[in-house]
C-alpha cells in the first residue's frame, strides 16, 4: 500500500471518528434537554397540586330597596344575605341542579342569578404527616358540613325536621369539628407565635369559621313557634359561612 493510499484512509478515518464523537455528544446533549424539561414539569406540576375544591351555589337577587326586601325575603324563609351592596344571596345549595330548580322558580316572580363559590385550595405539599392529616380532614368536613346545611335548610321548608332535631345534628357536627380543633392545638400549642406552612394556617381558619358560624346557630333564639324564620335564620348562617370561607 502506497503511503499516499495510506494517509487518505487515515484521513476518512479520523472524518467518521469525529462524526462519531459529535453524534455521541450530540446524544448526550439533547437528552440533558429533554430531561431537565422533564423536572421542570414535574416542579411545576407538584408546585401546584391541591386538594380538591368544592363549589356550591348560591340563588341571588338584586334590589333597589335592600332593607326592605330582605325583610320580605326573610320572612319567606329566604337567607337574604346581602353581598356587593345590591345583592341579596337567598339560598345555596350544593349542586348547580339545585340551584337551577329554585332559579326557574323565583323567576317567575323575581328575576335571580346563580353564583358560584368555592372553597379554597388547600396543598398538601411541603407539610409533616400530621399537618397533612389536618389539612386533608378540614378538606372534608367543611363541604360536607356546608351540604349538610344546605340539605337541612330544605328539610326545614318541607317541615321533613323539626327545629330540636336540627339543633341536635349542629351539635354533633361541631363534636366533629372541634374534635379536628383539639388534633390542630395539640400539634401546635403555640401557633399564635410558631409559623404555620399557609394551607395549614388556611386550614385552621376555615375551621374556626365554621365552628364559630355553628355555635351561632345553636345558640340563636328560637323560632319554633315560626319555622319559617328559623329557616331563615339557618340558611343566612350558611351563606355567611360560605361567603366567609370563599374570601379567605
């Protein structure tokens, strides 16, 4: 072999080594990007996990004579609960097919709006295992003790309960919540003066809200001898309570 034929060999060669070598880095290159684009997703995905949030819905109407109006409407049974200034929340309920029903009702007589309000996201991340047991069992009880009033307001209309009995159940849902109070205070003693991760402050907001809504109803004046107004009363307490919880 001629050294000239020798050299164009080792020439073509070292050309393909270094296709090789840049093919290689290449590789390598492309597949750094495509895993950091990989971690990032899943950061952002993880930054913004919740638990779930419940949405109920409230029956509204407006008016030019609110101090009238809900007079009327709370003698109708109505929660009248006025919100923006010109509004007055009349009922809510848990399912917008509820809302819809009483909507068409009213609107025979009164021209009325659905709104929605939802509780708020609460994340479980970042927190101690018993942080996030708070945290996942507020998650729960709260909707849950918003639909049972709502379902007790509507058996309060069909007089499917009586106002006794209604007391009685408040009772035992506030056992629930202050049973889940206590679990908080024991983890922290101190909270006033500790720092708390947000979902857990938020937590415990929307706990003390509740039960402090709550003790209200049990200890409002009674309207036995009038179920209407004291149904009145039970769903302005709810609407009270969504509305505070919706805005924290």
């Amino acid at each position: 072999m001629s050294k000239k034929h020798y050299v164009e060999i080792s020439s073509r060669g070292g050309k393909k080594r270094k296709k090789m070598i840049f093919f290689t880095y290449f590789l390598i290159i492309l597949m750094i990007f495509f895993e950091s684009l990989h971690i990032i997703f899943s950061l952002l995905h993880l930054s913004s996990q919740t638990l779930p949030i419940s949405t109920f819905y409230c029956v509204y109407t407006t008016s030019d004579d609110v101090e009238n109006d809900t007079k009327l409407y709370s003698s109708r049974g109505a929660g009248a609960y006025v919100f923006e200034e010109n509004k007055i929340a009349l009922a809510l309920f848990f399912t917008q097919a509820e809302a819809s029903k009483v909507k068409n009702s009213l609107d025979l007589e009164i021209k009325c709006e659905i709104v929605s309000l939802c509780t708020p996201a609460l994340s479980p991340l970042d927190l101690s295992d018993s942080d996030n047991a708070f945290v996942s069992r507020v998650n729960t009880l709260i909707p849950k003790t918003l639909a049972t009033l709502c379902a007790l307001s509507i058996e309060l209309d069909s007089h499917a309960i009586t106002e006794a009995n209604l007391r009685v159940t408040i009772e035992q849902i506030l056992l629930n919540l202050n049973s889940t109070l206590d679990f908080f205070l024991t983890l922290h003693p101190d909270y006033f003066s500790s720092p708390l991760a947000p979902s857990v402050k938020l937590a415990h907001s929307e706990l003390t809200t509740t039960i402090s809504w709550l003790n209200y109803l049990t200890i409002a004046n009674s309207y036995t001898d009038n179920l209407t107004l004291f149904t009145s009363v039970v769903r302005n307490t709810t609407l009270n309570l969504i509305f505070a919880i919706a805005s924290l």
